[in-house]
C-alpha cells in the first residue's frame, strides 16, 4: 500500500485517511447488514486499505504491531483459542 499510495496520502493527509476509514466502516457495516458476501469482501478489502494508509502516514508497520499484540494469542489471556470470559456491551 506505501509503495502506490503514500506519496498520494501524504498530500491528502491524515485527516483525509481518517475520514476514508471512517466513511469505508460504514460501508462495511452496510454490506454485513445486507448480508451480500461479495460486498462484504470488497468492502473488508477497503477498510483495511484505508487502516493501512494511516498507519503508514504515523509511521507504524501494521503487520509487525499486529504480530506483536496478537502474535502468541490473545492479547489479554494469552490463548489459542481466547479463553477470556464472553463480555457483552
């Protein structure tokens, strides 16, 4: 994603990416309620584009930070499966 867009988010900036994220959740959120996997998919896709834009605008490897939260389980049980206890809110 840096490679073919960074130049482009920079000039943007990371307000813009903040607001393309926001603005493909709820894209997202939409697909998921009609239910159509292919939106799902394409929509998915955009997030996580967008998630990877911002992190690349602040600087931050999201592949490595995310091995590093989630790499050995769960962040807060340190599972495989989580075990935590089922939470709703």
């Amino acid at each position: 994603m840096a490679h073919t867009y960074l130049a482009r988010d920079r000039t943007r900036g990371l307000d813009w990416a903040f607001k393309r994220l926001n603005d493909e959740i709820m894209e997202l959120r939409m697909a998921v309620e009609k239910g159509k996997k292919r939106e799902i998919s394409a929509e998915s896709a955009d997030v996580f584009a967008w998630l990877t834009s911002v992190s690349n605008l602040v600087e931050i490897d999201l592949e490595s930070a995310s091995y590093e939260k989630y790499g050995n389980g769960c962040s807060k049980c340190q599972q495989i499966p989580c075990s935590c206890p089922m939470k709703r809110g």
